[in-house]
C-alpha cells in the first residue's frame, strides 16, 4: 500500500486495546486492589450494609486467588520474597475468618493485607522502557529519566534501537546503532537480548511519532508503535522536540500549523495512551489538526470523527516539555507529575 493511501487510513489504526496482565506490577497492583474490595464487601455484610453474602464460598475463592497469584510469582521472580510471604499469611487469615465470621478477625484481616501492600511496593516496581535511537534527540527525555531514578521507585531502562537511512524509493540504505554513546552516560539495555513479550513492561515511552511515515530515516520496524502496543498497557510519546506555539486561528502560523502534518498525523500520535506536548496551547494545536485531517478523510465518518477526537482528546496532554529548563510550571517538574500520575493510576 502506498503511503498516499495508507494516511487515509490513520484513524483506522488501533486507537483502543484490550488491556493486557502481565506478571509484574501492573498486575499485584491490581490484584491488592480487589483484596481491598473484598474486604470492603466483607465489612459490609458484617456491619449489616448489605446481606446475602456467602461467606464461606467468598472467602474460599479469595484464598483461591491469593494461592494462585503467589504460585505464579514464584514462576517468575523465584521463592522468597516478601510479597509471597505475606500472601501466605493472608491466606491464613482468611482461613480463620472461615471459621469465626466476625469483627475482630476482620481487623486481622486488615493488618495483613496492609503488610501485603507495604510488600508488594518493596518487591515490585513499575517498569518502564525508554526506546531512544539518536544521542543528539535526547535531551528531551533526559531530564525525565534523570528525575525517576533518583526517586527509586519506578525501574527505568534505557534501551537505544537502531535506526535506518532510506533511499529515494525507501528501501533501507545504512543501519545505525548509538548504544556504545548511550552508554557513557547510563547503565543501558541491550533491546537484541530483551524479551518484550516475555517483560511486557509497566510502560513503553518513544520519542518519535513516524513509524514508516518518514520517508528520510526509519527505526527498526520492531520498534513501531503498532508492535509496541502488543506489550504494555502505557504506550507513550514524548517529543524529543519543540516548536514555537501555534495557533490555527492565527494566519501568520498558516506555514507551521501546515507543517503539522509531518508530525501530528502519525501512527504513534493516534496509537499512544498517553501523548505529552509542549503547552496546552500546542495541545489544542496537535487537535485541530487532527480534526482537519479526519474531516479530509472521505472513510471517516463525522460521528466516527467526534469519537476519535474525544479520544485523542483525553490522550493528549499539554503538560509540557523537558526542553524547557528552569520552568516548573511547564518544564521537567510538570512533566514528572503528568508521567507519574498517568503511571501510578
């Protein structure tokens, strides 16, 4: 399919996934999250809100769970840690529960699944894959990773990927690879010997937009975020640029507001659940754009066209840039908080 055709079909791209539940994190984040629950509905019924529980049977599939999570753990991070430690004891818990249904053994209960969360932030961290390509392009994330290692908090790998020179017809011409820059500076991860599928990292952040739009250069076609989104719930996108703002409704920003195109109606834009501009103001830039190109879209249409933009709409955020320095309101500061927040959700 030529790349003519292929634009007119960016809408059709996959906007929206199921979300997928890896061993990691992700995953013991949420599950504590229905413990939780569970112990709510368990009050509940004790303190006469609701009624018709079936105890025996809730508590027994709770500890079904709570096993079956810890086997798997122990699949992937091996025996010992504290996390399968603590989801024994719960299980122990639930058991006596099971057999005095009452207030006190509730607030048992409560103690350990406290011990079991204090757990899980010790033995699992979110991960986070930064996929970088040009050393000269990597300012624009630096500042961020910089930021989220001295917190600890989130496990950060630095994963440079090769990128490609293309011909007039745009068959590949040389292959480049910066891993051997990168790693003056940062501890890297080597993206020949990582396994995506085997990882499916907390998150995937990338720093250009193309995929095989760029008729210049190309990253290796592994990379694209049509294939990165099988492997994380956070596909991100951060512009390792920035421009001067720009204003639709202004003619004097006619030029750049058309040179949009080259940026904004790309695959990764459209695909990312989380897409971080410079401003607000380049936020309602990147949209107006993209409803212009849905509305010259003849297969888009118009109510498929509002549902998109109330999508993307949600996606992109106008936080700001790390390129800005010394700016709290719009620069690193602001785009740590925008990243965490959209992480730790």
């Amino acid at each position: 399919m030529g790349k003519t055709s292929s634009r007119t079909m960016l809408f059709e791209k996959k906007i929206c996934r199921e979300k997928l539940y890896p061993i990691c994190w992700d995953l013991i984040l949420s599950f504590v999250k229905d413990l939780s629950h569970g112990r709510e509905r368990i009050f509940q019924e004790l303190t006469g809100e609701t009624q018709g529980l079936d105890a025996p049977a809730f508590l027994s599939a709770m500890q079904e769970e709570s096993v079956a999570l810890g086997n798997l753990i122990e699949e992937r991070k091996g025996k010992g840690t504290k996390t399968v430690f603590r989801l024994e004891e719960f299980c122990e818990a639930l058991y006596r529960m099971s057999l005095s249904f009452s207030v006190e053994e509730l607030e048992k209960l409560d103690a350990v699944l406290k011990e079991l969360s204090n757990a899980v932030a010790e033995d699992f961290k979110p991960a986070v894959v930064f996929l970088v390509h040009r050393f000269r392009y990597f300012e624009g994330f630096r500042p961020l990773i910089d930021a989220l290692l001295q917190r600890g908090d989130v496990e950060v790998s630095v994963m440079p990927i090769p990128y490609y020179e293309k011909s007039w017809d745009g068959s590949i011409l040389e292959e480049h690879y910066e891993g051997e820059i990168f790693a003056k500076e940062y501890a890297i991860t080597d993206y020949r010997k990582f396994d995506f599928g085997a990882a499916l990292p907390d998150a995937i952040v990338l720093s250009t937009p193309y995929d095989d739009y760029n008729p210049v250069w190309s990253v290796d076609p592994f990379f694209y975020s049509e294939n990165m989104q099988r492997f994380t719930n956070r596909l991100m996108y951060i512009p390792w640029f920035i421009t001067d703002e720009i204003d639709p409704q202004n003619p004097e920003d006619g030029k750049a507001f058309y040179q949009m195109n080259s940026y904004v109606t790309m695959p990764l834009v459209f695909r990312a659940d989380l897409t971080i501009v410079q401003s607000e103001e380049m936020r309602k830039a990147y949209l107006a754009k993209i409803r212009l190109y849905l509305q010259d879209s003849p297969e888009c249409k118009e109510c498929e066209q509002e549902e998109i933009l109330d999508l993307l709409a949600k996606k992109i955020s106008g936080a700001g840039s790390c390129l800005y320095k010394g700016e709290e309101r719009s620069g690193t500061e602001a785009v740590l908080e925008k990243f965490l927040t959209f992480l730790f959700e």
